[in-house]
C-alpha cells in the first residue's frame, strides 16, 4: 500500500467523526460490521469497528489508509480489506488501546503498513 496506513488516501473525503459512527463497513468481500468510533488525529487516523454482536464479534481497529470510500448516501464505508483479514485482526481495547504506539506498530505489521 503507498502512503501512510494512518492518514486517508487523498481521494476519499471526509466528514467530521460524529458523524461516521453507525456507519456500515464494506470489505472487499461483503459487510464487516459498524464504526463504533472514529479517530481524525493527523498521522493516527482510524476507525474503531465493531464487527458483530457482543458474543460473536469483536471491535477491530482499522486504520483510516484502508478507506477507499465514504458515501454519504447508504451510510458506508469501504475498505480494501477482506472479512476474514478484518476479523483475524488484533482486537481493540479501548481501555489501553488508543494512542499506543506498540499497538499501532502491531496494526501496521499486520495491515502491511510501514513500521513507524
């Protein structure tokens, strides 16, 4: 993948965090699950999702250079991933998780993306 895993790519816009939470997530291969939150930080851009109920699901971070599209009008957001890659991914916990810089290298090793 060109560019940083943490910033979107140039040709998807963006509307503000509040909101793309609720919005659905389509993988390459079909429905993934919700945006569960949203981070716009410059360099560290991601979305949280939740991939499915409590029991079954997790909540998966993604971050934002995986987007290639936000439509405004069925409330989507693609990404080039498979469902199996975003569900194998480390999950997310919001309690130690957000700014941690360990995790995102995690993430960046297994999204592809360059270690930072």
């Amino acid at each position: 993948m060109a560019g940083n895993l943490w910033e979107y790519p140039s040709v998807v816009s963006r509307i503000d965090d509040a909101q793309l939470v609720g919005y659905g997530v389509q993988a390459t291969d079909g429905a993934i699950g919700k945006v569960d939150e949203h981070s716009d930080e410059v360099g560290a851009a991601y979305l949280v999702v939740d991939t499915g109920p409590w029991i079954l699901g997790k909540r998966v971070l993604l971050p934002a250079g995986t987007v290639t599209e936000i439509d405004l009008e069925t409330y989507t957001i693609r990404v080039d991933r498979t469902r199996e890659e975003i569900r194998n991914a480390p999950e997310f916990d919001p309690d130690k998780h957000p700014g941690d810089p360990e995790f995102h290298r995690l993430i960046d090793g297994y999204y592809g993306g360059p270690a930072t």
